[in-house]
C-alpha cells in the first residue's frame, strides 16, 4: 500500500509544481486532496449526513420549541436558576440546529451561499455549541447547590436567580469569543469543481492556529463540562443515597442517564479532535488509506455529538412533572381540544404519582429537588 511518505517522495520539486497551496493560506482538505484522493469520503458524507441531520433538526426543533413555549406560556415569571439556563439553553440548542440545514445542503451540493453565510453560519454553530455546553455546565453547579446546599439557596433565591442572569450572560459572551476563530478563518474554497465552507488558515501559523481551536473545542465544550458534572451528580449521588425518600433511585437514573447520554455522544467526536490536533502538529497518519477512514469515522462521531440538541429537552425538561403536565396542555391547544376543568386538573395535581414528585433535574421549586 503506497503511503503518504512514498507519495511525497515521488512528487516533482517546489518549483516545478504550479498545484501546491498558496503561501498564504493553509487547507487541511486541499493538502489532503493533493496526496490523498478524499472523493470517497466526501461521497459518504453527501449520502450520509443530509438524511440525518434533518432528522436531528426536526426532532431537536420540535422539542426545544416545545420548552420555549411552555416556558413563554406557562411560566412566565422565571422562578429559579435552573429555570432560567433551561430557557437559555432551549434556544441555544434551536440556533445550533438552525445550522444544520446548511450543513446537509453542502455535504450535497456545496456551498452556495457566499463566503459571508460561510463565516456567519460556522460562528453561529460554534457559538451555540459552547453555550450549550457552558450551560449544562451551570445547570449541574445550580443542582449541587439546590440539593446539597439547600438551606442556603432557599435563603438566597432572589439572588440566585440574579446570578443566573449574569451568568447567561457570561456564556453567552465567552462563547461569542471561542467562536472568533470562525468568524476570521471560515471560508469557501474549491474542491473537485464544487465550493466547500472550512476553515482556511494563514499558512505560516496554520498548525498552530488549527492546534489551537481545536484545543478550545476539547477543552470547553468537552473537559470542563465533563469534569463539573461528574464532581456534582457525584456529591449529589451520595446526598440521595442518605436520604429516606423512595424516589431517590428514579432520581439517581435521571442523573446516570444525563451523564451517560454526555459521555456517549460527546467524548467520542472529542477523541476525534484531540486525534486532529495530534495529525496537525506531527502528521502521526501518512497512509491514504487510513486517513480515509478516519475521515469517514469523524463524519459518523460528529453527527452523533449532534444528536445532544435532540436529547436535552428529554433529560432536562420532559422528565419533570409540572413540565409533562404543560405538554398535556400545549398537545391539547395543538389539537384544538378544551382544556382539562380546574377539579380534574386540581385532581391530577394531587394524585400520588404527581404531587410533589419534581424532577431532580429540571423542576423549579427547590423544596422538591431530591423527588421526581
């Protein structure tokens, strides 16, 4: 099998090569078609992706609209912390799968939309993929402090809910700043006849600058997220254990689910990554083969990070009573039905199963945060 080396050996010199990149700009794709034909890879992903990612963006759409109405709706005096990263959290989803869209027409077509939707597209799914990430962050700080700290975040509710504002905030800021690099670098750039959106970096800090997103990505969207939630659903896993109550083991599935769901769908597209920043700093992959595969494999990891947006309203909103109780009602304005009269709805308020039975993750009221 011929490797990269033996392709590289063969080719003609510098000077009477007329096809090398520009001495201005440096393309991992345009460097990779140069020795190693990726037509296959980019065949798999036209077949691949489109069906997929309108799949993610109808299912995520529709659940993530769904908490944003029940929110504007139903609860529109934002109580609590959690309730006000939830909300946040919601939208930043709804504007990542706005994205998506684009992403399946290229992997088609191309990119036809100019190079400024190029730059505006790729910040925008950046900027909402560390928001996301940032804000499952705080949701689980603002759970370790409801559970385990409890006495004080109830003599603190106003002030938290403050906080919580500023914090939005702070995310939303930090990741308009992470995202940066996409607004400088992302691009259109040719490829087989056909314009593709990628990230085309200054040729003489390329590597480093590639190094460097991509340690931006791994590291805020993946590490920190990862390492905070572990640290609090662990404590918050020893305080229900403590405790009497006969739903803390539902309580303890909802929190083994969220961080599973993380841990699956996010760490393997991030070994991807850090495997990125590894091949652009010593090109530890020379064979074309390989590499194929590899780029095929990431196509598959990335649109399984993806699915997250689909997931979150699930393990964060759906699970939560007084939350499934306004589903009920927004599917009963959905189908033009009346709602329920106020003794049923008062009934079905203090039946056994619904009373006080908040979720863990995604209810309101403190006092009913270790019940689901």
């Amino acid at each position: 099998m011929t490797s990269m080396a033996d392709i590289i050996t063969a080719l003609p010199s510098e000077e009477s090569f007329s096809i090398s990149p520009s001495p201005t700009t440096f393309d991992d794709d345009d460097y990779e078609d140069l020795f190693c034909d990726q037509r296959s890879v980019r065949e798999f992903r036209s077949h691949y992706e489109p069906p997929l990612f309108w799949i993610i963006t109808v299912v995520g759409g529709a659940g993530n609209l769904a908490v944003v109405w029940i929110y504007l709706n139903f609860r529109r005096r934002l109580k609590t912390m959690t309730d006000v990263y939830l909300l946040n959290l919601a939208v930043a989803d709804l504007l990542f799968l706005i994205t998506l869209p684009l992403w399946a027409d290229e992997a088609m077509h191309g990119w036809s939309f100019g190079s400024a939707l190029c730059k505006v597209n790729s910040a925008l799914y950046k900027v909402n993929l560390f928001s996301s990430m940032l804000l499952l962050t705080c949701i689980s700080v603002d759970r370790y402090v409801v559970i385990v700290q409890s006495t004080k975040a109830q003599n603190s509710q106003v002030e938290r809910r403050r906080c919580s504002t500023l914090m939005c905030v702070g995310v939303w800021l930090l990741a308009l700043l992470l995202a940066l690099p996409e607004f400088m670098f992302a691009t259109t750039s040719e490829v087989d006849s056909r314009e593709y959106c990628r990230m085309v970096f200054p040729h003489h800090v390329g590597n480093r600058t590639k190094i460097l997103v991509l340690s931006l990505q791994v590291s805020m969207g993946f590490c920190l997220p990862f390492f905070v939630m572990v640290f609090c659903y662990s404590i918050i896993v020893a305080k229900l254990l403590k405790t009497r109550n006969f739903q803390k083991h539902k309580a303890m599935r909802v929190i083994l689910a969220v961080v599973v769901v993380f841990i699956v769908s996010q760490l393997p597209h991030n070994g991807v990554l850090v495997m990125q920043a590894t091949q652009a700093s010593s090109m530890t992959m020379t064979d074309c083969e390989e590499m194929k595969r590899f780029n095929t494999v990431e196509q598959v990891l990335k649109s399984l990070a993806y699915m997250h947006a689909c997931l979150n309203p699930f393990l964060y909103v759906f699970v939560g009573v007084r939350f499934r109780r306004d589903m009920l009602q927004l599917l009963r304005v959905c189908r033009c039905q009346p709602p329920a009269n106020k003794s049923q709805l008062s009934k079905s308020c203090r039946s056994p199963l619904n009373s006080t039975r908040a979720s863990v993750m995604s209810d309101s009221d403190t006092s009913q945060a270790l019940s689901l």
